[in-house]
C-alpha cells in the first residue's frame, strides 16, 4: 500500500512540474507587454524597461519559472502585477465567496428542484405539462437576464437585499446570507430546470414499478412510498446530474461575480488570464493542478483501500 | 404556473433572509450617514508605493499621500506640503518651501530631508522616472528642497501636484509592505482591517492633518467595480453614494433621490498619424494627406449622434477645459472638399487603403472612421488585435495610423509632453521646431506660457500629427446627500465630495 500511495504521489508531484511549466511557458509565449501595460499607453521606454527589470520580466524564461517555483516552494506565490495584493492572500479571500455563492446555489437547486420533481411526477397532468414548459423557458433564459431581473426586485424596487458586494460569513451570518442569496437564488434556478427534470423522470419510473405496487398493495401512504422508497432509487441519476450541475454553476460564477459585483475566484481567474498577470495566473494553476492531483489521490486511497487489486495497478 | 411558484419561494425565501439578517436596503447603512462617502471606481489601485502607482485608482492613493502642490476644481495650483515655491531666473532651480509641523500616520515628521527623499525614489520608480528625467539632484536644505534641473520643464511642477509629488515617509519608501498600506501624510488613513485589497478600500480621517478641516468625511469606502451596470445598481439601491452612468442610464435616476451631471473632459480620442516618414503607409508622409485626414471628420456630428453625452467636438489636442483650447478654431475643422483637393494634389487622387488596428478601445469609432475617410477615397482596413497585446503592437511600428485616448491630465504642458511619448509616438519621430516650441514652453514666464502653449497648439493643427475628434467625458450619479463637483484633469482625492447643502 505504501509502494503504491509513493507512485500515485510521485506521479502527481510531476504532474504539478509539467502543468505549472506548460502553464508557464503559454503565458511567456502569449507576449503580453504586462509592464507597458501597468504603466499606460504614454509611459517612456525607459519607464517599462524599468518595471520590467523590477518584475523580473526580463529574464530568461526558465530562470524566471525557476525564481517562481522556488519562491512557490517556500510558500510564497508572489504578488500580483496590477494589485500587488499576495497571490495567495488574493486566492484565500476569493474562493469562499465563489464556494459560498455555489453551496447555496447547490442547496437551494437540489430542494426546489426535488420539490417540483416529486410534485410534477406524483400529480401529473397540467402541472407536468406546465413544468416541461418552465424546463425549457429557464434553459434559454440567460443568467445576466435573471441576474439583473432579480437585482432589481430585491435590491432596487424593495430594498430588501444588496445589489453588490460580500460580507464574509465569520464578520455576520445574517449579512453573509444577504449577500450570497440573490447570486445564489439565479444560479439556482437557472438550474432548476435540469435537475427537475431529471428528478421527475427517474420518479416516473419508479412509480411505475412493481416494488411500488406491491408496497401500495401492502397499505403504505402514498408520500411514505414516494419520499421513503420511491426517490430514494430514484435519486442516483439525479445526483448525477446534481454533479455536473455543480461544476456549470462553478463555472457560471464568473457572470455571477460580474452582475453582483462580487470579489471572487472567477473574476480574479478571468482578470489575471486577460492582463497577463503571471504570478495570479500561476497561482490559480497550481491551486487547479493541486486540487485535482489531491483528489485523485485521495480516490486512488479509497480503490486500495477497498479493492486490493487496483493497489497494484 | 410553476414559474410564478418558483419566484415564489424566491421572493418568500429572499425576505426571510432579509428579514433574519436585520437589513434593509442589502445590509447596508439606511440612510447615508453625512460622515461617511461610499463610491466606486472601475479600475484597482495597482500600488500604493512611491513612485510606483501607474493608472487606476488614484482616490485612495492621493488621499492617503499629500502631494508637493494641490490643485483645485479648476486645474489651479495651490500650496500642500510646498508652501510657497519659487524658480531661478532661468527657470532651472526650483525651490520649495515646506510647510512646518506636518506628520506622517508613522508619527514621523514630514520636512525637507523627507521630501527630498521621496522626489530622490521617485526618479527611479517606474511610473513617474520619466517625469522627473530633467532633474538632475534634490538637495534638503533646512526647511527648503531644492530641485536642480537640466533644462527648464513647465510639466515639473504640475507634475508635482499628482502622483508623480507623493510624499512618504522615509522608512516606507522600500518597505514591501508600503506596496499595500502606505505610510503617508495624507487626510485619510487606509483601514487595513476593513479593507480587502482589489475589491474594497476603506480609509479613516487622518484627524492630525494639517487641512483636516477641509475633509468633511470620516470614513471613505471605495469599491472597484468595473460594469457599469452594477455600479448603478449598487447607487440606486443605496449601497453607494456615487458612481459614473452611461447615458442611457441616467434617466433612471430620479432627480428626488440623485443628481446626474457630465464630468469635465477625460480623454482625446483622436488618430495618431505617427508614421510620419512613410515606412509602413508611404502616403503619411506627405502633410498635405494629413491634413486631409484631419479635415474628414464632421465632429458636431460625430458628438450629437455617437454615444450622446460622452463625445464633444474638439479638433486641437488639448483638454477643452485648459486655457489653450480655442473654441474659434473649430470653425473650418469639417471641409471634406479640401480635403479630397489635398488628396488630388499629393497625387493620391483615387485615394489609398491602410490599416488599422481594432480592439475594444476603437469598436465605438470605427464606423464613424471609417465613414468619414471612405468618404475622401481612403479605405480603413481593420485588423483585430487582442486588447492586452494593442499598445505591444502599435510600438511594434505595424501600424501607420491609429486611434486611441489619451486621458488628459489637467495641465497642457504635461499632456503636450505625454501624448507624444509611449506609444503615441512607436515610431521615434519629433522634429526640431516641435522640439523648439515645448523647450519654449518650459522656459516661459507663467505669462507668456499661455502664448507658447497657443503656438504649440498652432503646429499641431498644421502638421496634423494627431487628428482629434473627440474630446471624451461620461456621466456621474450621486446620492442628493452629496455634492459632487467635477474637476479638470486626472482624480483629486476625495477633495470633489462635500456633504449636500442645507
């Protein structure tokens, strides 16, 4: 077991090397002039030499990756070009205001969701007809238009929630949960619809068979049958699509971020890709390529650990 | 039907919420406090060190730094850490006089010696080295600084009023930490609690300053917030005080609540006909086919219909608002007959094709550009390029002609000087009666520097090296609690902001 967790861990740690170098070396080859670009269009010559030899910019490319990697290493990521905020201060500040936004969003989708599956499976007829409808409605509906839609309500017109910004959940979890709920409500029921679906066509199925009957047949209730047995089998595609889900509202966090203005890990991910900002854009990778190798360790332990024979693969 | 459930339990769920989280109007203050001022900027303040704030928010950074000189609402100068101030006869020594008894948030005292030592980092820090390439030493010399130049250079001095005369206290000046939390004389103090570096800056009154009395908030809050969208609804929520609008935005804010207005001039939007000896579009050379380019553009017409309320007629370089903009000279500036009859006799007759670069800084011109010049037989090409790559190839010396906006800094001589350099000038050129003019301008008496200026502005309408078309301003909204009042030039602190009358 211990031979094997070396490999799997050895062959993520050269993972890290490969994926950080190539992410390096994408970026140098980009050629962004990211000092011309801090300083402004009228700055002297002599100006942008300056701050590129005060960045390191004008190094070799390899000496450059080197000096990161070693500062990298040592726990250091490096400031960013254009906030020279720490790279990883910035990064601790940001994730959990994108996670926040995407739990809530998760938890918020997976009840309404489940609340309409059930609802348009168990009573049918126009209410399964309407909710195809509303399926389809909230899959062409834009997020920017919800997004906006929904500011204006709650923000603008009563005044109940903010329109922009984050209050972290350890300064108030009252304000936290203002803050986070209107981004979270429209990445929600932008996926409603998905999961919804989902959740009433694997019930349908359910319902139609004969464990269900024969359960009916024995005097059951109808919601014991339907929340105790029923969705509970259904509910392993659901998951499935639940996962995926995830990972699209992850991704639309971005516009998310962009409509409530919030400081988070999509912005901070979209802004350093697009200035060049080299030490933020090595940080978001590293983090990326951490995660991922962690994860599949930590699955790989799981396999082992219950499959003897994938500790030899 | 379900639609209308789903909303439902949105809006039953978003006022339990709101509801369990004891906010109104989004966890924030109900009603402004008169002490404190909420605002938003788009872009991040990139450093806080000396000599090394480059473009972003200059809010924070001059008000939490005195400058050598101030300037006002109008673009005037006005004493700060220099007193007075005086230039030797032949305008090459430049002697301040510090004002007494200033401390910086360190406790540390702010005096010639330290003075001296800022404008000294400045000269090598990388966002104001150019600025201050015609001095040649500092010297501390009792409760005066003396600055020794090489040549006289009228952009010193308000040069000295912006971010180029921060002043920080000694021990900062290379500390790592100053990068983020300066240590400066400023009205304001940054609250490093409350901050979160990139997203929002709080700053707290600095009750030790010398001018505190004049700085009528305690606490400042600026957000960076780069849509516009979410800036206005962040001001009509509530959550902020102030912030620029688009245009079309404007009537949504009721006069019962807010105040719109337009902000001085903030960019030239102009061509740059930089390649001026022809090597990579040989037409260029020729003045007279400058001078047709320059004469193509009906810019009252450009100002009434393109993006209403952000563009203003303007043919010379210089900011509307200076003393050197000349309304008068407008007349003529439209005359595409002329200018096809330049084309004619430079022998391009059947006119000519260039290219031009596109990005997200030229979409909004680009149809009126190339209009107008089609109009006189010239073909525009564009060529897209990726906005962070725009300025790498225009100095690559790829392009002939472009446009850009260059954001005026509320002081001619510095903007004759800036919108000649960098990449408004790839290709290297200058020549020796410009070069005449602006060493003129430098050594002119505060008298007869309004008549240098006037020539300067003179040979440009005739060389015709940059063709102007638009002088750029935007829209603002601000709370009724709040007065807010434009200011020539790059930002001025938090001076602009005052609690609203009565």
């Amino acid at each position: 077991m211990v031979v094997f967790l070396a490999k799997r861990a050895g062959a993520g740690i050269v993972l890290v090397f490969v994926v950080t170098f190539l992410a390096f070396l994408l970026t140098y080859g980009a050629d962004i002039p990211v000092a011309r670009n801090i300083l402004g269009p009228s700055a002297a010559e002599s100006d942008v030499a300056l701050l590129e030899a005060r960045l390191g910019l004008d190094q070799p490319v390899l000496v450059q990756y080197w000096s990161w990697l070693t500062s990298a290493f040592g726990g250091d990521l490096g400031r960013s070009y254009f906030t020279s905020e720490p790279v990883s201060a910035a990064m601790a500040s940001r994730l959990p205001v994108t996670m926040s936004v995407v739990v809530v969003g998760c938890a918020l989708m997976l009840v309404i969701s489940c609340v309409l599956g059930v609802w348009s499976a168990v009573r049918g007829g126009w209410l399964d007809t309407v909710l195809q409808w509303v399926t389809t409605l909230t899959y062409v509906l834009p997020t920017i238009v919800l997004g906006i839609v929904m500011v204006f309500v709650f923000a603008i017109w009563l005044r109940v929630l903010p329109a922009i910004g984050y209050t972290s959940l350890t300064e108030s979890p009252g304000l936290w949960l203002a803050s986070v709920i209107l981004p979270a409500l429209v990445l929600a029921i932008h996926g409603v619809a998905g999961l919804a679906a989902q959740v009433r066509g694997s019930l349908v199925d359910e319902l139609g068979k004969e464990y269900v009957r024969t359960l009916r047949s024995r005097g059951l209730s109808e919601p014991s049958i339907v929340l105790k047995h029923a969705l509970r089998n259904a509910a392993s595609p659901a998951l499935t699509v639940f996962s995926i889900q995830f990972i699209t509202l992850f991704g639309s966090s971005l516009f998310i971020e962009k409509i409530f203005a919030l400081p988070g890990y999509g912005t901070y991910t979209y802004n350093s890709v697009v200035q060049g900002d080299l030490p933020a854009m090595m940080g978001v990778t590293l983090f990326s390529v951490l995660l991922v190798v962690v994860i599949n360790l930590l699955v790989d332990i799981a396999n082992g650990w219950v499959n003897p024979k994938a500790r030899v693969a | 039907m379900h639609h209308v459930r789903t909303f439902g339990t949105a809006a039953i769920l978003v006022v339990a919420v709101a509801t369990a989280s004891g906010c109104s109007g989004g966890g924030n203050t109900p009603a402004t406090a008169p002490d404190r001022l909420r605002i938003s900027v788009t872009t991040t303040p990139n450093s806080f060190q000396v000599g090394a704030w480059s473009g972003g928010d200059a809010v924070t950074y001059l008000s939490m730094y005195d400058t050598i000189f101030l300037r006002n609402a109008n673009g005037e100068l006005e004493p700060s850490i220099a007193e007075e101030w005086s230039y030797s006869e032949d305008n090459t020594q430049l002697t301040l006089d510090i004002r007494p008894d200033m401390e910086f948030s360190d406790g540390s005292p702010v005096d010639a010696a330290a003075v001296a030592a800022s404008l000294e980092f400045a000269r090598s820090g990388p966002a104001t080295a150019s600025n201050l390439d015609n001095v040649t030493s500092v010297e501390a010399d009792g409760e005066q600084v003396v600055i020794d130049l090489s040549q006289p250079d009228a952009s010193l001095v308000p040069a000295l009023a912006g971010v180029v005369g921060v002043v920080g206290a000694p021990d900062s000046l290379e500390s790592e930490d100053a990068v983020l939390n300066p240590v400066g004389s400023g009205a304001y103090v940054l609250d490093t609690a409350a901050t979160t570096a990139g997203s929002v800056y709080v700053m707290q009154k600095n009750e030790d300053h010398w001018n505190a009395d004049s700085y009528p908030f305690d606490t400042v809050e600026v957000r960076i917030i780069p849509d516009p969208a979410a800036v206005q609804n962040a001001i009509l929520s509530g959550q902020l005080d102030f912030g620029a609008i688009t245009a079309d935005a404007e009537t949504q804010f009721s006069p019962s609540q807010f105040s719109t207005g337009t902000f001085a001039p903030v960019a030239l939007g102009a061509l740059w006909i930089a390649d001026r000896e022809g090597t990579v579009v040989p037409q260029l050379a020729d003045e007279r086919v400058r001078q047709a380019i320059a004469l193509a553009f009906d810019r009252e017409q450009i100002a009434t219909n393109l993006d209403p309320g952000r563009n203003n007629a303007t043919n010379q370089i210089f900011n509307p608002d200076g003393d050197t903009w000349d309304e008068g000279l407008l007349d003529g500036s439209y005359d595409p007959d002329r200018a096809r009859e330049l084309l004619e006799e430079a022998g391009y007759g059947d006119g000519f094709a260039l290219t031009m670069p596109s990005s997200v800084i030229t979409t909004a011109y680009e149809s009126v550009i190339t209009s107008s010049l089609a109009d006189i037989a010239i073909t525009v090409n564009w060529e897209t390029v990726p906005v962070q790559n725009y300025y790498a190839q225009i100095l690559a010396k790829n392009y002939g002609m472009f446009f850009g906006q260059y954001g005026f800094t509320g002081f001619d001589p510095q903007d004759v000087k800036r919108m000649t350099s960098g990449i408004f000038n790839p290709f290297q050129l200058s020549e020796p009666q410009f070069q005449q003019l602006t060493t003129a301008v430098g050594a002119a008496s505060p008298d007869d520097q309004s008549d240098a200026l006037g020539d300067v502005n003179q040979f440009f309408l005739q060389q015709n090296w940059i063709a102007p078309i638009t002088a750029v301003t935007g829209k603002y909204a601000v709370s009724n609690d709040f007065k807010y009042t434009p200011q020539t030039g790059t930002a001025n602190g938090v001076r602009p902001f005052a609690p609203a009358e009565g």
